[in-house]
C-alpha cells in the first residue's frame, strides 16, 4: 500500500482557507460560461492524473500556478519546485491509472473551486489495489488560462473485510464494559457480530477484523480493540480513533 499510495503522492493536495491571487482578468476579457469552465477544468484535471504513472512533468509545470501549493493524504505540503520534483514514472512492475469518477466546479470571477472524486487502479506485481481519493483544488484564471493554484487530497476511507469468529470466541467478548462509573455499556454476542447497547443510545453492531479487533460498518476511522491479561482473559477494550484511545474496563462477564 506504501507503494500504491506513491501513485498519487503526486497528486494535488492543498487546503487553503481564503485563497487570494494577484492575477486579475485584462479588462474586457471574455468570460467563459460556467459549463465550459467545468468541461475546461475537468480536460485539465484528468490530464494532470495521466501525467502522474508516466511521470509527465511537463504537464504539471504548464498547469500550476507559480505559487501553487499542495497538501497530499500523507498531511506533506509541497510548494510547485517540490511537487514537480516528486513526479516520477512508476517503478518496474507497477501499472497505475487514476480516473475522474465524479467532478463538480463552483466558479466565482476568475476563481473557480473543484471537488472530485479519483479511482486509483494499480497493477502491484500481479495484485490489484483499488483505491479512491478526493481533491478539493483552487484553480486562477489568468492570461487566458487556467492554473492550479492550491489543492488538498484525502483518501476516501473503507471498511475492511469482516472475517467471521467461532460462537465461543465471539461470546467471550460480552459483558459489561465501564468507562466512568455513569458511562457503562453491554455487549451481546449476535450472529457474526457484537451489539453494544447504552441506555438511552440506539444499538451498535461491530464486526470482527481480526481475533480482539473489531470495527463498525460506515466507521472507517474507528476501531474497538480487546485488551487481555497474562492469562489471555479479556479485560476492557479500547475506543481508537486513529492514534488516540478511550479506555473500558470490563466489570462483568
């Protein structure tokens, strides 16, 4: 994954909160109507994608703003001098392609500001990885042409695949589950899964990623890790989101 991802290193990547430009339009410049902004725009950003498996760095020097500025899914900022820098072909053995699955423009002056939607296929010695990044791009309008200026790319989280855990294992996990004295939650074995259930909240479902992890559909960022003693006997979980934790400890089971 480490390797797909540099597929789209590359890639736009900056969020810029009151973007300003010192280009203006000439005077009595020809103002293009919005659909042909967006079909202009939309030419531009696929042909930025293609440039990036070959490692085309010409296309992105005509396309960037000289100021232009980037943060990628890693949280890397790069300036232009650095973003060219970092457009290389892919390695032996590596076929990527990036495609334009769902764009939209919002166009105000000479500004115009884009959300899309990519899929990433990438052919990693024989193994397919699929991917999905969305770009949030600030492009200028200026000597009768469109430049990107700043864009910001995310990874468009999934969920992992479910594996399915003996009645035993799974049920070894209910119990009663405490984070303060007032904060308590059961939870129930059902089916393939676990049901947290709080009072006064609606039930939650968590699916086994593996043995002592478990994760909840829609919720890609979270997961719900058991913690054991010595003798292997569960003792609470973890609430993480990313790197951080909440702590529950078990008081029942």
């Amino acid at each position: 994954m480490r390797l797909a991802r540099r597929l789209v290193c590359a890639l736009l990547g900056c969020a810029v909160a009151g973007c300003t430009s010192s280009h203006t339009p000439p005077v009595g410049a020809p103002v293009q109507a919005p659909t042909a902004v967006e079909a202009e725009l939309r030419r531009n950003t696929q042909a930025l994608l293609d440039a990036i498996a070959p490692g085309d760095v010409k296309v992105w020097d005509r396309l960037l703003d000289a100021s232009a500025i980037q943060v990628d899914e890693n949280d890397e900022v790069r300036n232009k001098r650095e973003i060219l820098a970092g457009i290389t072909p892919l390695g032996p053995g590596l076929i990527g392609t990036l495609t334009i699955d769902a764009f939209r423009a919002i166009l105000h002056d000479n500004v115009a500001v884009v959300t899309h939607e990519d899929a990433e296929t990438l052919d990693y010695h024989g193994q397919m990885i699929l991917s999905r990044f969305r770009n949030t791009d600030t492009w200028v309008h200026t000597n009768g042409e469109w430049r990107l200026l700043a864009s910001q790319v995310l990874a468009v989280l999934q969920d992992p695949p479910a594996v399915r855990l003996d009645h035993a294992t799974l049920c070894g996990y209910a119990g009663r589950y405490a984070m303060t004295p007032d904060i308590v939650a059961t939870l129930d074995c059902a089916g393939d899964s676990l049901v947290v259930r709080r009072a006064g909240r609606p039930d939650r479902a968590f699916l086994p990623e593996v043995r002592d992890v478990f994760f909840e559909r829609g919720q890609p960022r979270t997961r719900r890790i058991f913690q054991r003693d010595a003798s292997g006997a569960v003792t609470g979980f973890v609430d993480r989101r990313e790197a951080r934790d909440i702590t529950w400890r078990r008081t029942q089971g």
